[in-house]
C-alpha cells in the first residue's frame, strides 16, 4: 500500500513541472501595480508518515524592475535534520529565450549564524544580477527533513505590488497522519478541493496591491492557511499537539524539566540579597535585576536548542544565552525561591500577532516570564534585556495571546496591553521671546507606556546624539543651541523625564511694527497621511496615544497680543483633539491635549481620518499676531 501511496505522489508531483509560456506578456490589469507577476507557484507536500516531510516548489515568476527582485524567493534553507535533494533555476528574457540555467553548484551558500546568533542552519540562495528587465525564472526545489513540527502556510498573496496569476499548494498525506489546517481571510476567489489524503487550494488572477499609507500586514485581510500536524518530529523527539494542555505538558516534561538545576553558590548569593524580603514580587524584582547584571542575549538555534533551552546551570556559568535559556534561568532561580512563574511562548515583534488559539501547533518565535499572584494576574519579565524594568512590557510582546506553559494547565492567555491614553506623553514648557529677536526655551517631557518603552533608547545615547536628537526634535524653531539635556529613568514607575534647556538668537523676525509666531512652537504634531482617491485595502492605527501639552510663552515687553487662532474641539471615532489658547497680561498660555485611539478600519473610511488629522495640522501651525504697544 506504502509503494501504491508513493507512485501516486511522484506522479502527481512529476506532472505540476509542466511547459510554461514564458512570455513577459500580461493584460494590463495584472502588470498594474505590479513589480513582478508570479505567473505559476506551486508547492507539493507530502507526508509518508509523522517524521517524515517532502517539500517540492516550482516557481515561475516575471521581474519588471529592481523591485521586483526580492520577489524571486529562489533559496531554501538545510540543516542536520533537512536535506536539499534539488534546487535548479533558468532565466529567460522578455521573449522566452533562455539566457541562463543555474543548477546546484552556481547557487550561493551561507551560514544563517550572524552577529548574536549561532546555529546550524545554512541556506542555498540564488544571487543573480540581471543585464535587462523584465526577464522570467523559471525555479524548481526539493527538500527532505524528519523534522515535522513546521509544516509551511500558504500565503499566495506575497507581497505588495506582486500580481499573481497562479498559486496553489497540494499537501498529500498517508492515512495514518493526522493533518489539519486553518483558513483566514478566504473568500470565493480560494477554490479548495479536499479528497482522502489530499488537500488543495489554489487562486488565480490576483491584482498587485498598491501598499498605501497606514497600510496592515497582509495577513489581516488577505487569504492564507496554516497546517499542523496532530503528531509530530523534531530533532528525533516526538510531540503532540492534540491540545495545548497535552502540547504545553510536552514542552514542560520534554523541552524544560530536566534543565532547571543552579549552582549551590548561586543560591547563596542570591538568598544573601534577598535576605529577609518575604513578598514574592519583590524577591522576583532581586533575582530578575541579578540575572540582568549577570547575563548577556546570545541566540543559540542549534538541533533542538532551537526551541529546548540550554541548561540553567550553563547559563550561569557562561553568562550568555538565548531567549529561552536566559527565560528558563531566571524561571529556575525563581523555582528555588519558591516564586512560581511561567515560561511563555510568543510571537515578538513591533507589530503584534497572536498565538492562533483554535489551532494547536509549534508557533511563536520567542520566549518571555511570567508571574502569577494569588489573582491569577501576570507580571512579565522580558529577560533578553538588560534594560528594561522589572515588569515592563515594550512593544515587542506587549498585548497579544501567548501560551502558558505548565506541567499541570498550559493555556493562552494575553500580555498586558497599553492602550490609547496608557501612551502618554506630557510636554510642559516655558518660552520667553526676548526684546532682541533672540528666544529661550524650558521643557520638562514626561513619558509613559510605550511612548516611555521607545525613549529607552536616549539612556544609553552619548552627549553629542542627544544634542543632536533633540536639535531635530524641536524643529520648530531653528539654529538652536542645546544647553541642557538631563535624562531622567524613573523605572519604579515606569516613566522617563526629559529636561532640555535651548535657545536660539533669531527665532522672532519683527515686520515692521509686527510679528507673528507660531503658538505651537514646541511639539507641533502636524504630519497628514498621503491623500488616495481610490484606496483598495484597509488601514490601521496599531497603537493609540495621547499627547498633552502646556506652554507658557512669554512676548516682548514693548509687544501685546493682538489675535490668537480660535479654540478647537473636536472628537470622533479616531480620537480628540482640544486646543485653548489664553492671554494673561504678556503671558500667553496654550494648552492642546490629541488623542488618537488604535483601530482596524474599511477603506472607505480612510479619507475622514485624514481630514480629522489635516484638521490638526493645521491648527498644529496657527499663528498669533503681536503688535507694538
């Protein structure tokens, strides 16, 4: 039956390398937008048991420009337990004239290890310069791993700016393999046809997306699918993954049981530091700040250390490690203190994504901590950094699903989440126009949330990039001189003081009897979107925030004030926005307050919140009138 089973899928996988028109010749709906077309993808998968995967790609693909050219993905990647068993490209021109066959040996090899990162994997990839555009490859692979617990998705829609006139998968499996997979975002165009032992998707004729402004990932309204397997290999170890308290139970007994053992002087140090702190948290904020001194991030993928961390007591003892080595160390540290806490699974990135909930299987790409107290509440540690605070989440892991991982209950759960006002930044400042055009400024900012998470950065900047910062920063007001920049890191509760002190001797510019300066002359927050008269694809505002700002600007003694701008007041689904303006004697004083909240929304709704924020960008730049006395 085994032999019947593999004729029939080297037949099927012989027959999808058929004859192509190689032609760079398409209607111009497919070549609009488009950098490139991919006119055939097809990827062949095929399961003859639970350890053992074969994947075969065959790519046709047109380039019209420089841009394009990232679009050829011609590389595949090998390591101890995945084999390259053929990997071949030609080139063609514009008429379908071969110019070039490129096999094995002319393809370019490469270690993945780079910088702070060491592991096995090395990668086959073509490099080829083309002498005219557009021209056709022509790119065919196979590749062989036991190593199941990754089965690619399928994402026909690459790119933006690529067309697609065919792309389809076919994932063949024996009867004993238990697949399964998820759709996103599929609509009539995806036909999928589903027979015993065969799953199929396919689309065609797929128009380039132009990426627009505030543009989401693709996978937020594009269709795509994710495959696991119900049983699977990794580097010769087993796993299952028919839920995740059976999957979270498999990582802790497999992945992190036999790893926990710390040094007996490692202990006593630490319990010298703690000394008579009874609360959790606390002894928890001791050992996470002792591992921060002690370790440094070095990413280590090599055989199943790609996701089994390296022992705590190496860890200790070498003083470096991974995500999942430097998170398994202090969970281990804290074990000994009797403080629970949770290895935790989860997809890092600036831009956030989840753990697929209803989809159990290997996901996410790095490990953080987490401390639970008697309310089931989450404290996070992220403990590659040696900077960030006790208990503070940035935006590499804030506000998406993790798992859990328990010996007991392993379940998804979600990162602390800052929202909208949580981004805070306070801007207070005292401005003083003096009698010989020449003006000095006073600002104290405060920052919170991720606005304090992405300021982090100024603590470790020199001198001169400070100065240099914030000589852009205030750009309102030119040829400035900075002559104070504290940076103030208020870790206990989580937020960061700027104090900047500047002048500049010829920021007012009378006109005769006259002038006129800009009433928000020190955090003007006047960018508006690109205007599209036809916008295709949604848009998102991933991160809310609100700015508040309160200046004091004191004008020359011989002036008065003759007009200010008028008071705005607006608030919508996108946000608020408060601007007052007062005078007091030769103290004018303007206060704003923007908000701008997070959302998904259609594409019709695009042109409203760029006029909501063309709205305040030009009240961001009214002026006042002075007037000699």
């Amino acid at each position: 039956m085994k032999k019947i089973f593999l004729l029939i899928l080297f037949l099927f996988s012989f027959s999808i390398y058929s004859q192509e028109n190689l032609f760079a010749v398409f209607p111009d709906s497919i070549k609009e937008n488009a950098n490139a077309v991919i006119k055939n993808n097809k990827t062949v998968i095929i399961f003859s048991s639970y350890n053992s995967m074969v994947v075969r790609k065959y790519r046709v693909i047109t380039v019209f420009n420089e841009l394009g050219l990232k679009n050829m993905n011609a590389y595949e990647y090998m390591d101890n337990s995945t084999s390259i068993i053929n990997i071949e490209a030609t080139i063609y021109d514009a008429f379908g004239s071969e110019i070039k066959k490129i096999k094995r040996k002319d393809f370019k090899e490469n270690s993945v290890s780079e910088g702070s990162i060491i592991t096995d994997n090395r990668v086959l990839y073509l490099d080829y310069t083309p002498v005219k555009f557009p021209f056709t490859m022509v790119y065919q692979s196979e590749i062989s791993t036991s190593n199941t617990a990754f089965v690619p998705s399928w994402n026909p829609i690459e790119d933006f700016y690529v067309s697609i006139l065919n792309s389809s998968i076919n994932i063949q499996y024996a009867s004993d393999v238990k697949l399964k997979s998820k759709e996103f975002n599929f609509d009539d165009k995806v036909l999928k046809i589903e027979s015993k032992g065969s799953l199929l998707y396919s689309i065609k004729n797929f128009k380039a997306f132009r990426k627009e402004e505030l543009a989401p990932s693709l996978s937020k309204f594009t269709p795509y699918v994710i495959f696991g397997l119900n049983k699977f290999q990794i580097e010769g170890v087993e796993g299952s993954a028919e839920s995740w308290e059976v999957f979270g139970k498999w990582m802790h007994d497999v992945l992190l049981s036999d790893t926990e053992e710390i040094p007996v002087t490692t202990q006593l140090a630490l319990a010298k530091l703690i000394g008579n702190e009874s609360d959790n948290l606390k002894k928890a904020k001791i050992i996470y700040e002792y591992v921060q001194n002690k370790t440094r991030y070095v990413s280590i993928q090599l055989g199943i250390g790609g996701w089994k961390p390296m022992l705590a007591r190496d860890v200790d003892r070498l003083g470096y490690g991974d995500c999942k080595a430097l998170t398994n160390y202090t969970r281990s540290l804290l074990k000994k203190f009797n403080i629970p806490s949770y290895y935790a699974v989860v997809y890092g990135d600036d831009q956030k994504r989840d753990i697929v909930e209803d989809f159990v299987s290997m996901q996410g790409n790095h490990v953080i901590l987490g401390i639970p107290d008697v309310n089931d509440n989450i404290t996070w540690l992220e403990c590659t950094s040696q900077t960030l605070p006790f208990g503070f989440q940035g935006d590499f892991t804030d506000d998406r699903k993790v798992l859990l991982v328990s010996g007991e209950a392993s379940k998804i759960v979600k990162t602390k989440a800052f929202l909208n006002e949580q981004n805070y930044q306070k801007t207070t400042s005292k401005v003083t126009l003096n009698d010989d055009n020449s003006v000095k400024c006073s600002v104290v900012i405060n920052s919170k949330g991720i606005i304090y998470d992405n300021k982090l950065v100024l603590k470790k900047s020199n001198n001169d990039n400070i100065k240099k910062y914030y000589a852009d920063y205030f750009n309102v007001i030119s040829e400035k001189k900075i002559t104070k920049a504290i940076i103030e890191d208020d870790s206990k509760n989580l937020e960061l003081n700027e104090i900047v002190e500047f002048e500049s001797n010829d920021f007012v510019k009378p006109n005769q009897d006259k002038i006129i300066v800009a009433v928000n002359c020190i955090n003007q927050f006047s960018f508006v979107p690109k205007k599209h008269k036809d916008r295709k694809i949604p848009f998102e505002i991933e991160r809310g925030f609100c700015y508040e700002d309160e200046s004091i600007i004191t004008i020359p003694s011989n002036y008065k004030v003759d007009s200010v701008p008028n008071e705005q007041n607006v608030s919508n689904e996108f946000g608020n926005y408060i601007c007052k303006i007062e005078v007091n004697g030769n103290n004018v004083i303007y206060k704003r307050k923007l908000l701008i909240k997070s959302g998904y929304y259609a594409a019709d709704k695009y042109e409203s919140y760029r006029k909501f924020r063309e709205l305040v960008a030009r009240s961001e730049n009214n002026k006042m009138l002075l007037i000699l006395k």
